[in-house]
C-alpha cells in the first residue's frame, strides 16, 4: 500500500501513515487499525469495488505510464483476509486516496506475565498501604502497569485521558491518593495540560502530591516540559521496572 501511494503520488505531493489501537468486542484481543492515505492521482468512483480483484489497473494508472500487474491490491486483501481483518478504500480521481485495513491481535498474556516475573524481590511490597492513580488510555500499557505497581504494592485506581484524571483527583478526599502516575499523549486532554490543571486546583494536596511522568517522549525537551508543568519525576516507555522503582522511592522520600 505504501509501494502504491508513493508510485501514484507526484513528487510534490503527501502520503501520511497511521496506526492505532481499537478496543475489540472479543475478550483478550485489540484490534490494530492502519491507515495509508496519499493525494496523488486517485480512483474512480466506480472503479474502486472492482480494484482488488487480480489484474486489475484502473485506466489513469495505465494512462500515467506506472508499471504494474493488477496484483498487489488482490494479494493484500487476501493476506489481510487470512488473518481475519479487512481493508477498504476511499479514493477519488485528482484529489486521492485513502486505505484503510484493520487486524484483529490476541493480547500476549505471558509477555504481561514474564514482565512481573523479572521484577526483582526487593521491589515486592515496598509500598504497601499506599494508592496510586495511574493514569494511561491505552489498555495494554495500562494492565502492564498495574501489575507493577501492585507488586510494588500499590492499590491502584486508573483513569483513561488527562480529564477523567483531573476529575478522579479533585473529588477525592484528602491524602487518598499518595502519587500519580501520568501518561503524556492521551485524547481528549494530554498529561501536560492534566498536570497543570491538578496542580491549579483547588485540592489540598494539588501542589504536593507526586506526580511521574511515564511516556515515550523522552528528549530533553519533553523532560523539561514535563517538569515545567508540575511533574517531580520522568519515566520513559518501554517502562524499566528498576527506573520506576527509583523515580517512585525519590519522589516519595523512600530512600
């Protein structure tokens, strides 16, 4: 698909891709959702049902002089097909294209497990007693983290976006929650703006709880911006246990 939109797409022109993950109605998969769009020659309309059958060309193609077999679309529908997704189109001619196809993944339940396994045992129940909100919108990242916090020895309470945050913490009593955990590229409101907002409120503990930040943005700019916002302490993804084990006993004076 990416071979297509850069062969169908002059040199002036843009070809964007995306991936995302979709929550499934069935237990323990996820859908991944890819998206390859471009603005180069398109399709027609009534030419696009018909794409995806072997050898077949639409006409601008043939008139632009672009090789090819009529066989890519046909062999990606039926590799796509064979592992249970689908793809569709929407195109139109001067203006472009756009493939969608999604995929249905089982989660790796022992790839979860294995990870709790190597944590070291001097990390089992250090923080015993204590709560913490965790906040992190994407499912996978989330269950991972949950079981490390807990066998940190954390209770943990989640939120999925910077709002849902925002709300859990301003209506909890006093001293209920003792950290926070914060993810940064979130929808809805990100952990930059969430951070501020908590740490604007009108909590008692607004200026004093902890707060970490765990995310892939880990240049020294988004580190200063996270510290900048009100955040204590930066933990980059993929999560070293030992690094949020050090980041949590600093922020909370453990040693």
């Amino acid at each position: 698909l990416l071979n297509n939109a850069i062969k169908f797409t002059p040199f002036s022109g843009t070809i964007e891709f995306e991936v995302s993950q979709l929550n499934s109605l069935r237990k323990g998969f996820f859908i991944y959702r890819f998206v390859v769009k471009d603005n180069g020659i398109g399709i027609a309309e009534q030419k696009i049902d018909s794409i995806f059958e072997p050898f077949t060309r639409v006409s601008n193609a043939v008139v632009s002089g672009i090789e090819g077999t009529g066989l890519g679309l046909s062999i990606c529908k039926n590799y796509i097909a064979s592992l249970g997704g689908t793809i569709t189109c929407k195109s139109e001619v001067g203006k472009g294209s756009e493939f969608t196809f999604e995929i249905p993944c089982e989660e790796d339940v022992n790839y979860t497990l294995n990870i709790v396994k190597d944590v070291k045992k001097e990390v089992d129940a250090t923080f015993k007693g204590m709560r913490a909100l965790l906040v992190e919108d994407n499912k996978v990242n989330r269950k991972i983290a949950i079981l490390l916090l807990e066998k940190m020895g954390f209770e943990v309470e989640t939120a999925v976006d910077g709002q849902d945050a925002i709300a859990k913490f301003v209506s909890s009593p006093p001293s209920y929650f003792d950290i926070i955990y914060m993810d940064i590229q979130m929808p809805i409101l990100n952990g930059y703006d969430a951070t501020t907002a908590i740490r604007h409120s009108s909590h008692i503990a607004s200026t004093t709880i902890p707060i970490i930040a765990m995310t892939a943005n880990v240049f020294v700019d988004d580190i200063e911006r996270s510290r900048k916002c009100g955040m204590n302490a930066h933990v980059g993804k993929p999560i070293s246990v030992e690094e949020l084990f050090d980041a949590t006993k600093k922020v909370l004076n453990r040693g």
